[in-house]
C-alpha cells in the first residue's frame, strides 16, 4: 500500500482485498481490484495529484458494486475495457463493441 494512503484507504484496501479473496480472486488480482478502487475512490475525493477521465465521470465503485450485487456480475463495462486496450495498444479499439473488446484484450465471456 501507498505510504501517501490515509488510515481509512488503507482499512478501505484491506476490506476489498479479502472480499476478492473470499469470492475466490487470486492474491494477485484481489490486491489489483483493491488498489485500483481505492485509487479511483482517492481520485474521486480529490485526494490524489491525477485522475484519469474514467475516474472522475465513470460511476462511482460502490455505485457499480451495488448494481452488480443486485444483477450479477456484468463485468467491466465499455469505457473501461477501451482504456485497457488503449493502454495495451491494441489496433481497431475504436471501431469495437464491447464483446469485441472484450475478445481482444482475451477477457471473453464463459
């Protein structure tokens, strides 16, 4: 964890990251969910230096939780799965849907 995390991130960090383990995430990836909504969450609240756009217009994490909670996992959503392969660099990002995106960053449903 971020030295520059406040006592409450951190608690907030712990909190996700057994949450993820205890759906059955791996270590790895229950400590990637975790610090990715904290970091969303620091960025929200004005408590880091940047913030990408998604972070700040996208719906808030415990918005999506509890959608998710109430109609089941619907996986990432589009803008988030174009920032991916835009980090990634993956080709044609801009003319995909979503299932497409999805294929091509080899997160296919099933």
């Amino acid at each position: 964890m971020p030295r520059s995390w406040s006592n409450k991130r951190e608690r907030q960090y712990e909190h996700i990251k057994e949450s993820a383990e205890e759906r059955g995430e791996s270590e790895k990836r229950a400590k990637e969910i975790a610090a990715r909504t904290v970091n969303k969450e620091r960025a929200r609240a004005g408590e880091s230096e940047t913030a990408s756009r998604t972070s700040l217009e996208d719906m808030s994490s415990s918005r999506r939780g509890g959608l998710r909670s109430h109609s089941g996992a619907q996986g990432p959503t589009y803008d988030q799965l174009y920032e991916e392969a835009r980090r990634r660099g993956v080709h044609g990002r801009s003319d995909m849907n979503k299932a497409e995106l999805k294929k091509a960053l080899g997160e296919d449903e099933g």
